[in-house]
C-alpha cells in the first residue's frame, strides 16, 4: 500500500520557468519514482499553441494520474466548446483561473473514487502569452490560487527545488538574454539531478521568444546527449576553476610570503 501511494504520487521532480524582457524559457525533468525498482518516464511539459495568436506551457508536479487527467481536460474542452478554455480566456490572469479551477475539480474527482487515502494533489507552472499583451508565468498550488513571479527574482520552480534555486538566484534577471537564462536553467537542473536521484533525464527545454506566437525552441535532451553532456562537463570544469580563483586565506599569504 505504502508503494501504491508513492507511486501514485509521483512527486519527486523538478520545473521551472523563467520570465525574461526577451520572452520566456520552460525546463523539466522526465522521471516519476515508485522506489529503485520502479522508474518511468512521463512528459511534465505540455504546451498548447495557436500559432499567431496565443501560446501556453503547462510544467507539472504531483500526483501523475491528476496530471494526466487536468492535461487531458485542458486540450478537449476547447474542441467541445466548453467554456472557459485555453483558447477563449482573455488573458493570462483568466487562463490561471480556469487551470486552478480544473485542477480542483479533477482532484475532487479522484478522491471520491480513492479508499486508500491517496494524495490526489498536483502543483502546476503555468506561463505564455495571448496576443496584445506581455508574457507571464503563474505557480498554481493543489488549492487553485496561484502566485506571479517577483521583479526581483522572475522565474518560478516546483518539486525538487532547493538544488537548482542558488543558481537562479544569483543569475536570473529581466535583462538576462534567452541563450544564456536556457543554458543557466539547464544547469539549474543539472545540479538538481546530481543531487537528488529521483530527478532525472530526459530534460526537456522549451525557449519562447516575446511576442513570436509560436511553438518557441524545444530540446530534448536525453542522458547520453552530447550537448547535456558538454554543458555539465563545462560547468563542472568552470566551478572547479573558480574555486581554485577563490582568494587565499590571510594565513595561506603569509606562508606563501614566507617562502
């Protein structure tokens, strides 16, 4: 029972979204955990695009199976003509409503059917933009309320998300261009991975350029990809480097003096 609940969780992950002056970048783990005999890979990263007109990304954590069911309502209910929906909302404000809102409901739905006291709960990024008006990301919690992202800090992170914070924090900032806030993200998470083994590739990236109204860059990048590799073996290099530029303390100066 202890398994059946973990698994059905599915809560060891990682995602963030960072909201710069040149657009938006989207990263996630692939990996839910049941225990060490029990891995698989899922997508946390879907999008829903209207090319010319709007673009959303919704990066999920929690439970799989309220995951699984709020993606599956979010891309029917526009082809059923239930309203709100992605496509009739008018603003990135309205579109974080009626994310929460189905989340709710789909929890409600999942508890009512539960007997072993399941977590049901899910925790979302929501982020994009609707032509006319600036791009914007949302942390939508188990409850539906959600939060915006900070001036000073403007990215947002669920799950795992004390490894890869220390990164963002001393890097992201509005001006930062995409290149290099996609390849700090990556990093973010590649720092995430090698601390904690429930986290784990693929990684998929997704770069949005402000006011493109389209699919934006998606990478996904599995373990053995040369370019995930190259980056964390330069980042390693680069940290190993800087410490070695660390100053010395006043001790090792009058020995070094000395000599």
């Amino acid at each position: 029972m202890r398994l059946q609940h973990i698994h059905a969780g599915a809560r060891m992950t990682y995602c963030l979204a960072i909201n710069l002056n040149q657009g938006l970048v989207f990263c996630s783990d692939s990996r839910t955990n049941a225990g060490t005999d029990n891995v698989s890979v899922y997508s946390k990263m879907h999008s829903f695009v209207w090319p010319g007109e709007r673009f959303f990304v919704l990066l999920s954590a929690g439970n799989l199976a309220t995951t699984q069911a709020v993606v599956k309502k979010l891309r029917s209910d526009v082809p059923a003509g239930l309203v709100p929906n992605l496509y009739t909302v008018g603003s990135m404000h309205e579109a974080a409503d009626y994310v929460g809102m189905v989340s709710t409901q789909v929890q409600k739905t999942q508890a009512s059917r539960d007997t072993a006291h399941t977590s049901f709960e899910a925790t979302f990024i929501f982020g994009g933009q609707i032509k006319g008006a600036p791009p914007e990301i949302f942390l939508i919690y188990p409850q539906g309320n959600y939060i915006h992202e900070s001036d000073e800090h403007p990215f947002l992170q669920i799950g795992e998300i004390k490894y890869g914070k220390p990164i963002l924090d001393r890097v992201i900032r509005r001006d930062l261009d995409l290149a290099r806030a996609a390849r700090c993200a990556l990093v973010s998470m590649n720092s995430t991975c090698r601390s904690n083994v429930t986290v784990g590739p693929p990684i998929e990236l997704l770069i949005y350029p402000r006011d493109s109204l389209n699919e934006g860059r998606r990478l996904y990048l599995t373990d053995d990809d040369p370019f995930a590799r190259e980056l964390a073996e330069r980042w390693q290099q680069g940290l190993m480097l800087a410490l070695e530029n660390l100053p010395p303390f006043p001790w090792e100066r009058r020995s070094t003096a000395r000599d």
